[in-house]
C-alpha cells in the first residue's frame, strides 16, 4: 500500500492546500473530503486531509453535544 499524500489548509488569502507531495490545490467550493476526493490530483497516493485547528475545535465540540 502507498503512504498517503497529506494536504494541509493554508488559511492565507489564497485559500488552498499545501500537498505532501510539494504541490499546491485550490477547492472552489467546499473541502477535499466533502468533494469525495480520495486520490491526490498530482502524486495518486491516497489522500488525507489534516484538519485545521478550527475544524478539530469544531468536531470535537460537536462530540461533546452528542447524548
């Protein structure tokens, strides 16, 4: 199994991921994961998507709200 190309959110005015593999990606709308993306557009490994810390705060508050 290939080792996953990581994206990360570069929240700058440009508003695109930074990939594991030196690439740049810009999302018109929504995230990676909301636009089913499972492969890495430049490399082909599979794609994970490290969550900003206002998406972690986020999920977890939601967690934390669940009976």
């Amino acid at each position: 199994m290939k080792s996953p190309c990581v994206w990360k959110y570069s929240d700058d005015e440009m508003d695109y991921y930074e990939t594991g593999c030196g690439e740049s990606f810009i999302v018109l709308e929504g995230t990676p994961t909301e636009n089913r993306m499972r492969f890495c557009a430049y490399c082909g490994r599979p794609l994970i998507v490290q969550l900003t810390e206002r998406e972690t705060a986020r999920l977890l508050a939601w967690d934390d709200e669940k009976p």
